[in-house]
C-alpha cells in the first residue's frame, strides 16, 4: 500500500499536465448514494416500478413527468452534501502554490466542508453557471495566482461538490442540478426555486410564471451530451500527460469513451471496484478515493 502511494506521488511530481475524469465514487463518500448501483436499481424498481435507466430518460421526463420528478427529488437531489477530501485535493492540485493564500483568504465564513474549509462560492460566481465550469472571484478569478498541474476535472457527477471545493475548471458531461430552465420560455431556476416550485406544485410539476414546465439541465438517458463540453474534455486528456481516472467503473458512455483519448505516459485508476481501463494503467488502487487523494497531498506537501 505504501509502494502504491509512494508510486502514486511520484508520477505526480513527475507530470507536468494532469487531467482527472471521475464519478460516482467521489459523489457516494459524501453521502450521495450511488443510483446506478445495485442497490439504488433495487430501490427504484420497489418504489417506482421502473429502472433508474426508465425514470431518468427524456421519454420518461415528457410522458410522466409528476414521477420523475419524484424519484429525481429524493434519490437525486442532495443539497446539504459537503465536499470530501477527494474533492478538496483535486481542487489543491490545481491551484498549486496559490492554495494556501487562496484558504487563508476566503475560509473565513465560507462554512466547513468534511475535511476542510468549502473556498470560493464557486455557484454565485459562476464555477457551475455552464457546463465547462469558469472561475471564481476576486484575484484567483482573473489568473493572478498561479496554476497547478491539474489543467481540469472532467466530472460525470451532477452535484457541483467540485466547484464547492474550489476547483475552477470542472467540466460537467451530465451537467448540473443547481440549473434548471423553463422549457417555455428559458427562464432560469436555481435548485433551491425548483425545490419551492415543487413543494407547491399541487399535481408535482414545477412550472413556470409563464406555464412552461422547469426542466432540470442534466443529461437525461436519450440525450446527447453537449459537444463543447465533450469536445474540450478530449482536449484535457489528448494533452495530459497523467490522467487520473477516480470513483467510476468506466461503464457509461460517452463519458468512458473518453480514455480513449488519452496519449500522455500514465494513467493511474483510483476504484474500490474493477474498472473497465485497468490493462494498460500504470497503477491502480483499489480503497476509497478520498483516503487515497488525502495521503496523496500528504506526500506531495
């Protein structure tokens, strides 16, 4: 384990260009149960009668939309979820040098993520307002500090723990919960207007003033992912010479698909369960991604 670790810091000393696709894995070690897994398929048919593949589909969301709804607010929606520490090194990875003077800047009544202080209100600011994620405030905002090795965090995961973290560059393939928009007429709807949209939706359709239904903005199964978001995702992994694949099992396409791309030196897999890209990587780990990522910036302090 110590070999693995040390192995670990060491590739990651060495590189000069980091990229990081994650999942699931990273979401579930903050609380957020996983609906893909066993048990949440499980769940989902015993309550709802359907797979999580039915209920979350474009088809699904038109014709019966009420249910979505439903199951999409009690097994989807987790707004008191903190980051962890997985989420809190990816984000020091890319700030580099600069993290120390960015913590010590803006923690102070931030509140307090599971490991750590949560940085810049990366939502008001705009690090979630689009798929391809952006910046915070102030200073960091505009470039004047400068940057890690980690050049971006591609995410499969829908809840922004990334952004709450402090990352600045985090690439959303199944977009986010925290936007939602009128199907109507495009207004837009923070998670917390759609929640009290729903708690007064006398049939459990939140709709706008316009009477459009409010759709959240992540990808449904039937959907496409958005090209400029895929498309600069490749960009990170065609020109990483690491890439750190964490918490997924690779089973999702297109976002899997995206290994594909990779033509750097190493790739290191951080899973507690087999993944689909372990031939050919140079390392793998098998225990919880933010044990490792902790012991990770240990090392490289």
């Amino acid at each position: 384990m110590s070999e693995q670790m040390e192995r670990f810091a060491a590739l990651v000393k060495e590189a000069e260009r980091i990229a990081f696709l994650g999942g699931a894995g990273l979401s579930t070690e903050s609380g957020i149960p996983d609906f893909r897994s066993e048990d949440g398929i499980f769940q989902a048919v015993r309550e709802f009668g359907y797979p999580p593949e039915t209920l979350l589909s474009h088809t699904f969301f038109l014709k019966e939309t009420a249910t979505f709804y439903r199951y999409y607010r009690k097994y989807l929606l987790y707004p008191d979820a903190r980051p962890n520490a997985a989420h809190l090194a990816l984000a020091r990875l890319e700030w580099g040098g600069a993290w120390d003077r960015l913590e010590s800047s803006l923690s102070a009544g931030q509140g307090a993520a599971q490991d750590g202080p949560v940085l810049p209100a990366a939502r008001a600011a705009g690090a979630g307002a689009g798929a391809t994620g952006g910046a915070g405030g102030g200073e960091a905002a505009r470039g004047a500090l400068p940057r890690g090795k980690l050049t971006a965090v591609i995410t499969q995961n829908i809840d922004e723990l990334h952004q709450q973290a402090g990352s600045r560059k985090v690439l959303e393939l199944h977009g986010s919960v925290y936007r939602n928009h009128c199907m109507k007429c495009r207004a837009f709807y923070s998670l917390e207007a759609l929640l009290k949209k729903l708690d007064t939706a006398a049939d459990g359709i939140p709709r706008c003033g316009c009477g459009g239904i409010i759709k959240p903005e992540v990808v449904l199964y039937g959907e496409g992912l958005d090209p400029d978001v895929l498309g600069e995702a490749i960009q990170h992994i065609r020109r990483a010479d690491l890439l750190i694949i964490g918490g997924t099992s690779l089973m999702v396409y297109p976002a899997a698909g995206l290994c594909d791309y990779f033509g750097g030196r190493d790739i290191v897999v951080i899973n507690l369960s087999e993944t689909a890209r372990e031939t050919g990587a140079s390392l793998t780990i098998r225990r919880p991604i933010g044990e490792v990522m902790r012991e990770l910036m240990e090392r490289i302090r």
